[in-house]
C-alpha cells in the first residue's frame, strides 16, 4: 500500500477522473451511477482476499464488548487500516451481533477535501469495493425538506472517510444485506440534521447510524493522548458542550449529529476502544487519535 503523501496526490488527480468515469456509466446504464473506489490500494488492499483476511483478522483479535440493549449506533475511525483497523474492529465485532438492526446504514462523515453548507450527497447509487458493490440510497425525505442536502459529486470522488467504512460492513453484515445513505458534512447544524432523521430511528427500526472520525491530529504522542481524553469521555456521557467545545475530531459534526440522535431517542454511551497512530503503525512524535464509541438503546427496543 501507498504512504500517506502519495494518496494525498493520488486523490488530487482521480477526483477529476471520477466524476468523467461517474458521468459516463450514468449515460450508458441510467439505473446504475457507479461509485467506483478512490482509495483500495492505499488506505486498504485492493485485493478482495487480502482485504477481507485483513479484516478478519482484525475483528478476531478485537476484544469483546457487550451492551444492555441494541446498539444502535457507531462512531468509527477512518484511517488507513494499518492505523485504525483494529479500534474500528472493536466496534464493528459489537455490531456483528446486531446486524439485523443495521440494514439501511446512515453513514455520515467529514469532507477533507472541499468547503461547503450543509450536507453533500454523492448522486451515486452503486458504491464499490473490492469486495462488491453496495447499494446507495438518497437522504430520506424529512432531511431533503430540511434544505440541507445538496448533491455534490466533487466532494466525494476523492474522499476517503465514508469508503474505508464499506468493506468493514460487508465483511461484518454480508456483502447484500445492507444499503448505505452516504453524507458528507460541511457546515452545518448538527441538531437541525438528528431532528430531520428521528422518525428514521424508531423502535423496531432496521435503521443504524456510522460517524466515521478520527480524533486530534499531528500532536506528540502524550499531549493526544490528553487531548483524546476529552473526547473519550464526552462523547460515551452525551456530553455535548464539552464535545462542542473542546472536542478534537475531524469529524466533528458527524459525532455530534450522533449524540444529537441518541439524546432525542433515549439512547446511552459506550466507550469501547482508544488507541493512536503511535500504538498502531507509526512514530510517536506525530500522532492522529482513533476512538471508538457505541450507542444504544435500551433492553428490547
């Protein structure tokens, strides 16, 4: 796999190539816009059986983690997965028993790449991965009426947050078990967007929530260690104005969207797992903060 600096160039010059090869597929077959991968190969194997060993390996080396209810939702890292596979397994080894609660995924996180208000859609209806593709649905009605959601190609073509995500569910729920809505946040209000998608979350619902994030980036290896504490600890406690705040991810208003959600359901907090690139792959003079977070609902909800 690719360092760090060569996907960066890498993602500059494939966003333009993307959005050709996006238009291209939406002109020769109008019921499939195909997303196809901007990162298998860098962030992850693009060889389906290294891939899908990799990630099991990780979830069977994950430890286990228990709740007293569904779980309901996940906040997970999106980094290489040489960096943060084995905190996002932490949390995908929870959801694994819960995957007939996660059919239809709303999957949220930050655009690193372009600025813009609200939320960006993709346009795309098929994403893949080298393990297969994945259905992709459009925000459902009550967020579209909220006037947040626009579409914007562009910003997905390079991104990397959402599709490190994908091959993590299919290897967990089954390659044709689940669909995503895939979002990515700019500006925006986190509250305005968990009041647009509440109903999508009630009992008996097949609906599950991801905030892909990393937390603090490019400190020493203690001072992360302390600034991810904050984190570690608001968010699992709904702590709000202290995640606001003081809160260092770069998937800020993703994590938030989530703790808006579980506050207007009733939900509660789990932190599962911590760790930085320090403790993973790398040195420890420049470190990024991977947490993991679940969020549940109560016993027989």
């Amino acid at each position: 796999m690719e360092n760090a600096d060569s996907a960066r160039r890498k993602f500059q010059e494939y966003g333009y190539k993307f959005l050709e090869y996006g238009y291209n597929m939406k002109r020769e077959q109008e019921d499939v816009i195909l997303r196809p991968p901007a990162v298998a190969g860098m962030f992850y194997p693009d060889d389906p059986e290294e891939l899908e060993d990799m990630i099991k390996g990780f979830v069977e080396r994950a430890k286990e983690e228990t709740i007293p209810g569904t779980l309901r939702g996940l906040v997970v890292p999106h980094a290489g997965y040489i960096y943060s596979g084995t905190i996002a397994a932490v949390g995908y080894k929870l959801l694994a028993q819960y995957a007939k609660h996660a059919k239809n995924i709303f999957l949220f996180g930050p655009s690193h790449h372009s600025y813009f208000n609200g939320l960006a859609e993709s346009g795309m209806n098929v994403w893949e991965t080298p393990l297969g593709r994945v259905n992709a649905n459009q925000a459902p009605e009550n967020l579209k009426k909220s006037k947040l959601v626009s579409l914007n190609p562009a910003a997905h073509a390079p991104e990397h947050c959402l599709e490190v995500q994908l091959p993590f569910l299919q290897t967990i729920l089954g390659r044709n078990s689940f669909s995503v809505i895939p979002l990515l946040t700019g500006d925006v209000s986190a509250s305005t967007v968990a009041n647009a998608i509440e109903d999508d979350f009630d009992k008996g619902s097949d609906s599950f929530f991801i905030a892909s994030s990393d937390l603090s980036h490019y400190n020493p290896y203690q001072r992360a260690v302390e600034l991810d504490g904050i984190a570690n600890k608001a968010v699992p406690a709904l702590d709000i104005l202290t995640m606001q705040a003081r809160g260092d991810a770069c998937g800020k208003s993703a994590i938030l969207i989530l703790m808006y959600l579980a506050k207007l359901k009733g939900w509660k907090g789990k932190f599962l797992e911590y760790k930085n690139s320090g403790d993973t792959a790398g040195d420890k003079m420049r470190v990024v903060g991977y947490g993991c977070y679940a969020f549940y609902s109560s016993e027989g909800d």
